[in-house]
C-alpha cells in the first residue's frame, strides 16, 4: 500500500534481512540492501521513512553508512536503527555518536523491533507536523492578540466612559451646593424663628423635632456635597493667621451642643500649639469637626477629648497633630482601613442606631491630605479609639 511507512533493511547476511523483514512486512513497505554503497544509492532513489542497520559489513560498515547519511542534507533527518550482535557500550555509544537514534541487539525480539520500530516512526511524523502545529500556534496566538487588544480597548473605552460620568456626577453633585444648602438653611433658620415665638408645649416639641431632623438632613447633605467636592478638586486652601482660641470657639460651637446631649464631657486642649498659626481656618475646623462629631455619635458615656502637639519644624512650616479620643466601643482591627473608605461602615448596625452617610471619615482624611498629612487610627481598644490628624501649617510673617 502506498500509503504504508517505507523501511530500509540493511544488512550483509540475506537471512537476517529476510527474517527482519518477515516482523514487519504486515504493517510497512520493506526495501533490501545488502551493503553500504547499496544502501546509499538506495535511500536516494526511495526515500525511506526509517532505516534498520547493520554494523558489521564489508567496504563500509553501519557507522559510515550511518555518517554518510547524516552528512546528506537530503537524508539527515532519516531515523537510522542500528541492528547488531554486538551489545558492548561502546559500541552503543559509537552507534549513537554517528547519528543513530536507537540500538537493538541480535538475536532480535520481534515484539522490540515492531515498538522501536513504531516509536520512531510516531516521533518523526510528530517532527515533520511541528512547522504545520508551529504555523497553527503563531496563528492562534495572533488571533488571541488581536482579540485580547480588541477587548482591551473597548474595556478602556467603557473605563473611560464611567470615568467621564462619574465625574460629571461629581461636579454635578459639587455645583450643586449652593442650590441645596440655601432652601434647607432657609427651613432650619425659619424653624428657630417660629420657635422662638411658640408657647404652646405641644407645638415646641414638634418644633424640636423638626428641626432635629432638619439637622440631621442638613448634616448628611453637607458631607455628600463635601465628598463631592473634594473628589472634584474643587476644595482650595484658603491660607489666613488665626489663633488656637478661634479654632477652639469653632469646634465647641460645632460639636458642644451634640456632646451635651448625649452627657458627654467635651475637652478641647489646644494649649501647646502657638498663639498665631497661618493655615486654612475653616478647613481645619471641619477636618477636626468630623474627628469630633464620630467620636460623640460612637460615644454613649463618658468623655470625648482633643489633644495637639507639634510633631516638627521647618524655618517656614510646623508639622501639628490633633488626637480624638472617644470611650466609646472600639473598632474591629479588621475594620480600621475600611473606615476612611467612601460609604464604607465599620458596624452597620451601630451606624443604623446613630445615623450618617459614612463619609466623616473619608472627608476628614481628603482635607488632612489638602494639608499635606493625613488621618489615622493610633489606639484603639474596647473603651474606646484614638483618631490622629497630622497636617502642616505655616508660620505667620515675623
């Protein structure tokens, strides 16, 4: 059958070709040589698809067949078994140096010289399908490529068009401070007003609640429309002098009146830091205002107290931190980052108890780091937690 691997067999004895070829004739096309020079002429003219040699042959044995072989560009890649009475190592490894890829030893096995025979003609047909399977792997892997960089840009496309829209939100949602502060600072001032006048109990106390939750809705706009305006970059310094008395005024008359409400003892010790600073006044108040207002909403008893020091100098700048310090419950260690993340809750159920956004925290980092620093957490325990803000502010003009 044309279709059949062609074998050479090449030894010098008739009766060991005829045997060998006996193995084997039911599966290959077997072709005889009975020595070297024929061979050679041979292999040129049928082109066989695997060659069983003998070593020992007259004019030139099995090594210089073999040799000559491989020398022709032609026949190189021909697998070439050797077949022989010597089992020696050194003759094994002569056989393989001069390009043989296996050895068999006579008397031969018919079931070894069919799966030697076998294994080498699967091995070269593999070797002859790799530049057809390379071919095929260049093409996949280039039609991977194309598709990994098509969908890599429609992914960085769609990334952009959520960019885009967030931020078109987001300024959206800055600009509209104005428009939502104004109509509600009318409701709570005209509230004050009618409660100012009213006697009757009843309608007081429904004045009250008004205006609590009028507060409460103003409180947790401000720190939407704060975030908003922070991730726009719309929030600038406003560097003026100022004292450590007009910081403290501020932060009692923000957070005094939530403390007194829930007993809390609020302690405002500003004394070590300089009688003049020159900083952003009112974004430092409301940096600290959130430091302040977390740990009063967190706190159900005791205390709430803020401390400062001056971490370090410059010939132009100082380096303060202000620590918060709340006897409240603690935070969970894992939670501790997750905190200062937008929206994110440390205790959903303590949050649902006592309102926000979950934003405080995030807001008072993004004005720390306006300022050159940041927000963290330094102790916290079951009794309670410290917030540490550190900022930079500037010297005032000697």
């Amino acid at each position: 059958m044309a279709d059949r691997p062609r074998l050479l067999i090449v030894d010098d004895v008739p009766q060991n070709v005829e045997v060998v070829g006996e193995y084997l004739a039911d599966t290959y096309d077997i072709q005889f040589a009975c020595s070297g020079p024929e061979a050679l002429a041979l292999v040129r003219d049928a082109s066989p698809d695997l060659i069983l040699l003998d070593v020992m042959m007259p004019e030139m044995d099995g090594y210089e067949v073999c040799g000559a072989l491989k020398r022709d560009p032609q026949t190189a890649d021909v697998p070439v078994i050797f077949v022989t009475a010597r089992n020696d190592t050194a003759s094994e490894t002569l056989a393989l140096k001069s390009g043989g890829v296996d050895f068999i030893h006579k008397p031969v096995n018919p079931e070894v010289v069919r799966a030697r025979v076998g294994l080498h003609l699967a091995l070269r047909n593999r070797e002859r399908q790799l530049p057809a399977l390379n071919a095929r792997l260049e093409q996949i892997n280039a039609e991977l490529e194309q598709r990994v960089s098509e969908r890599t840009t429609a992914l960085r496309e769609a990334l952009g068009r959520a960019e885009a829209a967030n931020r078109a939100k987001t300024i959206f949602l800055a600009n509209m401070n104005h428009e939502i502060r104004t109509p509600l600072n009318g409701i709570i001032g005209m509230t004050g007003i009618l409660r100012a006048r009213e006697t009757d109990a009843d309608k007081l106390r429904r004045l009250d609640l008004l205006r609590s939750a009028g507060d409460s809705l103003h409180q947790v706009l401000a720190n939407v429309l704060d975030m908003a305006r922070l991730e726009a970059g719309q929030v600038e310094l406003q560097v003026r002098e100022f004292s450590p008395h007009e910081l403290r005024d501020r932060l009692e008359a923000a957070v005094g009146e939530a403390a007194v409400a829930k007993g809390l003892a609020l302690k405002l010790d500003l004394d070590p830091l300089p009688v003049r600073l020159c900083g952003d006044l009112g974004n430092l108040t409301e940096l600290l205002r959130q430091l302040l207002h977390n740990a009063v909403k967190f706190s159900s008893e005791g205390s709430v107290t803020l401390c400062c020091r001056v971490m370090a100098e410059t010939a132009r700048h100082l380096q303060l931190a202000f620590d918060v310090t709340d006897q409240g419950s603690g935070i969970a260690a894992e939670k501790i980052e997750q905190i200062f993340h937008p929206f994110e809750l440390a205790d959903n159920s303590a949050t649902r108890s006592s309102g926000g956004t979950g934003l405080g925290l995030t807001i008072a980092r993004h004005l720390a780091e306006l300022m050159t620093g940041t927000v963290r957490v330094t102790a916290n325990s079951p009794s309670g937690s410290t917030f540490t803000a550190e900022v930079w502010v500037e010297k005032p003009a000697s």
